[in-house]
C-alpha cells in the first residue's frame, strides 16, 4: 500500500508494554503510547480498541513470558537450589533498568486507575498461574516429602514473599537483603537436615 506505513506489531507492543512499567495504567495515556510507538493515535485506536485493551493484550504476553522463565529458572534437580534460582529470576527482574523499573503487576495492583475487573483477572491469573508452576515444582521427584508445609501452602508463602520483595525493593534497593530474606523462606520450606 504505498503512501501507508504499516507498524511492526510485535515491536509496537514491546514498546507499549514499557510505557506502561515505566508510567503506570493510571498515568499513561493513548497520547503517551502514539509517542513512544510512532503509531498514531487514531491508529492505535482502530487496532486496539483502547487503553484498557491495548494493556490486557500486553499484559497477557507478559503474563504468559514471566510463568515459562519461571518454570524455567524452578528446573534444577534440587528444590532447594530451584527455589533460589527462582527468586534470583524475579529479583533480578525487578532491577532492570536505570532506575529499577521494579514489578509490573505490583505496580498495577496498586494503581487506583486500574481496577477495572478485566484487569483485576489478569492480575490473579498472573498470581494463580505461579502459584500453581511453583505447586507443580513442589510436587515432582519426592519433593514434597523434603517440605515443612504441603506444596500449596509453600507455593502461596513463596508467592507472597515475591510480592513482599517488590515492596521492599523499592525502599531498600538493596538485592541482597532480597536475596537474604528468600534464603531464609526456603530453608523454612525445606529444611536442611
């Protein structure tokens, strides 16, 4: 189509997706993603609805990355060592950038602007999703066995700590004392000795 300049979808929505880490749902604007995009405005639009939907489209794919890199980081043989790898993942996660651009999900579970209900699903879906891979992990190999608590229960603590994290990342920026306060988790999960 000459005189049309088509847009890179995928590249599109990377860049949207860091818009919205780095400003917030609340505090982006359909302006503010044309910007950083090159889209323009009417054209984000027409193929995207709006912001609400142009962030769950986004989100999703961030969602469905996030849980495979975690499965990934929880395969090591040793429990122990998976949990630690997982964490080491999901702090290393929130330190990205100049400054930190700490935790996407956080950052929007805690944005007054986002609390449509389509969003509050992706959310839990986020959280449920590994909830139920770090359950999954708890249960192979006769690891549940070597645990303190039932794997669900392990896999709902670990969760929370991963948010707990979040928090106190953004006041310490420190990831060894999120490394610290991990280490300390799993030898409650699973004790050595």
């Amino acid at each position: 189509m000459a005189g049309r300049r088509q847009f890179d979808e995928k590249q599109t929505l990377e860049q949207v997706l860091d818009v919205f880490w780095r400003q917030g749902y609340g505090a982006t604007s359909m302006a503010d993603l044309a910007v950083a995009t090159g889209v323009q405005r009417g054209s984000l639009y027409h193929a995207y609805r709006d912001k609400e939907a142009l962030f769950l489209r986004v989100f999703q794919d961030y969602r469905d990355a996030f849980l495979a890199d975690a499965a990934v980081r929880l395969s090591h043989p040793d429990p122990r060592r998976a949990l630690l790898d997982f964490f080491d993942f999901t702090i290393e996660s929130l330190a990205v950038g100049t400054p930190a651009r700490g935790c996407l999900s956080t950052r929007t579970a805690l944005d007054t602007r986002a609390g449509a209900e389509a969003i509050r699903t992706e959310l839990r879906d986020l959280l449920d999703g590994l909830e139920r891979v770090l359950a999954e992990r708890l249960s192979q190999d006769g690891t549940e066995d070597l645990l303190a608590v039932p794997p669900a229960e392990a896999a709902r603590l670990l969760v929370t700590l991963t948010r707990g994290n979040v928090v106190i990342e953004s006041v310490y920026q420190d990831p060894s004392r999120l490394r610290a306060a991990a280490r300390t988790l799993v030898d409650l999960i699973v004790p050595t000795g």
